[in-house]
C-alpha cells in the first residue's frame, strides 16, 4: 500500500442471475459460508440498497456485509468501498440485484457504455454495472425448472449483450434429476461456458418473508443460522469452490484508492460526543459505514434497543433511528414505555434525531393504533401498496442533516404511511409526489433512505451541530 492509499483491488466474483428469484442468494451466501468454513477470509458485498441480504451475508462471512450502490454513491467511489470493506480478506464475494442488466428505471445509461451489439448502454444501478466498475467475472445463477437445451440460447444472450461484462461461469440451480443435469450440461458446452456447480431441488432452503421481503438475519435468531449452514453446505457439496476461488483470483488487480472515513468526513469534533443507535430486532436496516463515518467524526458510537433497554446510554448526544420492520413489533415497542418517553423528551430538548423510515415510524404518535414515542405529530399505519424506488430529493429546510435546497439522492422502500404524510417543515420533496417527512428543533425524519458514503459531508454536519449544542 503507498501512502496516497492506492491499492489493487482483492481477488473478486460477482453472483448474477437472469432474475430475480433465480437463487443468487442461495449461492452468494452458501459460497461466504463453505469459502470461510475451509479457512477463506471472505467479505461479502451486495449490489443495490437492499439491506436484508447483506444480514444473511454477515452470518456466513463472519464480518459485515456492505452495499455497492452506483446510484446512491459516486460509481469511482465503488472499487475503494470494497478495498475498505475487504481488508483483510483473501477474495471478495459480489452478489447481484434483480437480473444482470436491471438497473435504475427511468434514467439515461452512461454515455459511451453502450454494447458493441448495438444495445443500449448498461442502466446505472445494475449487476452489470457494478461488474464492470470492479472489472470482476460473473457467474450467472440460472434456474433450470423447465429448461433444457434453452439455457445454451439464454446464456449466449446474456453473455453477447454487453462483451465487455466478462460472463464467466454459471451455477445450474434447481435441477430435478441425473438426466436434467447431464442435458443442461452439455447445452452450457454449446456455448462453452463452464459449469461452476450445479444445485438440486431443496425446499428446506427457503427462508421466511414478509410485505418488504425476506425476513432479516437478526429477527430470524438460530433459524438464520441454520438457513445459512444449510445454503453452505449445499453449496460446498455442489460447487467447485476451487474453480469459483480461481476465477476471482482472475479479475485483474486494478489499483483502487481506498476509501477511508476519517478522510470523507473531515476532522473530527473534539468533544468525542455520545451518539445512540438504534438497533436489535426492529431496527436492522443501516449502512456500516454510517456507524464508521460517526466514529471517524470523534462520535462514540453506542447501540441501544428499543425492544429491550430502557434508557438512552449515559451522555447521548445524538440519537440515529434507522429503517428496519418496527411495525412488526409494534406491541413490543409500544411495551417499553420507560424509552419512549426519553426519546420524547430528547427529541423535544432539541438535540440531533436523524430518523429514517422504520424511524420514522417509531418517532410517530401511534405505529398500527400502538403507542410510539410521540415526537412527531403523525400517526402511521400499513398502507395498501409498496413505495419502492430512487429519488432525487432537495432539502426542504435546514436540519442538522442536510441545508435548505441540498439535493441528494436517496431510495424508499416502504408499505406504511404517515397521516399527514409531512410536517409544518417538510425534509425533502421530489418530482412527481407531495413533500415529505419531518423537520422540527433538532429532528429529521423521513421514508427516505440514504447511504452516508454517498453524502458524509452530511454526517459530518449532523456531528458538527452535536458539538455545537455540547459547546452553546
């Protein structure tokens, strides 16, 4: 490593699929869990905003699992975040969003991305995109229900859409039996692709869902561990871990300036304030690097349950609320009024609550006709369809988060909805919808996602009002 922090980026492979449902969970997260199992420090990454899978990955890679996200973060900014993410590990394991190809709705591609086949240039968001950013090889997921010779048409499509995305190998998931397996082999041969492994039909594999997906790692307690051993050891039985090692070992050792926090957020506060994150069951939706990036600032950065711990930690300054499924345990939440009520009156002293989506809920007067903290005038309740998307939003007011007029863009994936959906001080608006959120004193809350890496200035300036309001 040089002193400008210029170093190659680690042996890396990207787990895609044609679609999604076609079993890149299975396989990322069975490749971490049987890669670390015979002594391969793997890190685990995951393209896009999704915040369940990277829980599943962590379980089986034994270190966090990190979101690439070219939409909600600089693209450049991608190869660093996974030096950053992969110190210390041998080979990095990618796994894919949606199909390889899908990616932001509704945007121009790039310029000069576009296929020499003459389709259009790769969507900013994709698997595609993303592989290509980390020059990493893919190996496509293919479920092989109902196919047969077909998948030779499938993968050819799929490898000469865009030459420049190295389709490497493939994994044949789903195979009913000898005879399927030795067809779907030697279509795969037509095309000469190889055959990474090749999956059968496991039911006992499946994990539990819900309205925004599966459910997370931390909610799911011993049967997530028992879902991971099982996508391990399936995955170990299966795939040729060798081949998969080797194949990352192949993407080229292309030179990456890594990314480190306490460059992105700036000197820190020397006040070394306390801040409190919510976390446990109901709130597992946050980015690593958001606790990184506090910590960097000077921040002292303390967990706290909402289901379970009674009190705010001794000397919060600060308090995050991050998304998660609070309104599955609404009752639980409601029941530990002692937190409630100094989360009320936190909030009401002025201090600095950055609350997002499941936060938002919790900071609501009622969350489904249960009682929450009361800090915002708003009740929330399930609502009858799915908000899920990117958004280019602008600030609506100063907040210790973000000034009046700063864009950004962030992501929502929300079922439920506050009555009113804003405040007096909405915190963003965005084209096509009515503003949004909650700014009030101290608090910003809002159904809006963002990734810090992508905005740390504004983490940063959130801990800059905490040194403010400890000095005032």
């Amino acid at each position: 490593m040089t002193g400008d922090g210029v170093v190659a980026l680690p042996p890396r492979v990207v787990v895609a699929a044609p679609s999604s449902g076609s079993g890149k969970t299975t396989v990322a997260t069975g490749l971490l869990g049987a890669l670390a199992a015979r002594g391969t420090a793997v890190a685990p990454f995951k393209v896009g905003p999704d915040y369940v899978d990277p829980g599943y990955h962590a379980l089986a890679a034994g270190r966090p699992g990190r979101n690439l996200d070219p939409v909600l973060v600089d693209p450049a900014a991608l190869p660093g975040l996974v030096v950053h993410g992969a110190r210390g590990a041998e080979l990095a394991v990618v796994e894919g969003v949606m199909g390889l190809f899908d990616g932001r709705i509704g945007t121009d591609p790039d310029p000069g991305q576009a296929g020499s086949a003459g389709f259009a240039a790769l969507p900013d968001g994709s698997t595609a995109h993303v592989a290509r950013l980390l020059d990493a090889p893919v190996v496509l997921v293919v479920d092989a229900r109902g196919q047969s010779r077909s998948v030779a048409a499938l993968l050819a499509g799929f490898r000469g859409f865009d030459p420049r995305v190295r389709l490497a190998g493939v994994v044949l998931n789903r195979v009913g039996s000898d005879r399927h397996e030795q067809v779907l082999r030697a279509a795969c041969a037509e095309v000469d692709l190889p055959v990474l492994g090749v999956l059968p039909r496991r039911a006992e594999l499946a994990v539990p869902s819900r309205h925004l997906g599966l459910v997370t790692a931390a909610e799911h307690g011993g049967a997530a561990r028992a879902a991971v051993d099982a996508m391990a050891a399936l995955v170990a039985a299966h795939v040729d871990l060798d081949a998969v090692a080797a194949l990352a070992r192949s993407a080229p050792p292309t030179p990456a300036d890594a990314w480190d926090p306490a460059d992105a957020v700036g000197e820190p506060v020397p006040s070394a304030p306390v801040v409190a994150v919510a976390g446990g069951a109901a709130f597992t939706f946050g980015y690593p690097e958001h606790a990184e990036l506090l910590a960097a600032g000077g921040a002292r950065v303390v967990t706290v349950d909402p289901v379970h711990d009674t009190a705010l930690p001794e000397g919060t300054a600060g308090l995050v609320l991050p998304g998660g499924f609070p309104e599955e345990h609404a009752e639980a939440l409601s029941a530990n009024a002692p937190l409630r009520a100094a989360v009320r009156a936190f909030a009401a002293s002025g201090a600095p609550v950055h609350a997002e989506c499941g936060g938002l809920l919790y900071l609501s007067r009622s969350l489904d006709g249960a009682p929450m903290c009361g800090v915002l005038d708003a009740d929330a309740a399930m609502g009858p369809r799915l908000s899920l998307g990117y958004r280019t939003a602008t600030a609506c007011a100063d907040s210790p988060l973000a000034a009046a007029g700063e864009t950004v863009t962030g992501h929502e994936f929300h079922r439920t909805v506050t009555t009113p959906r804003a405040g007096t001080s909405a915190a963003w608006r965005w084209d096509g919808a009515e503003p949004e959120g909650f700014v009030a004193g101290g608090v910003h809350a809002s159904y809006l996602h963002t990734h810090p890496a992508g905005r740390p200035r504004g983490v940063a300036r959130w801990l800059a009002h905490l040194d403010v309001r400890r000095h005032a």
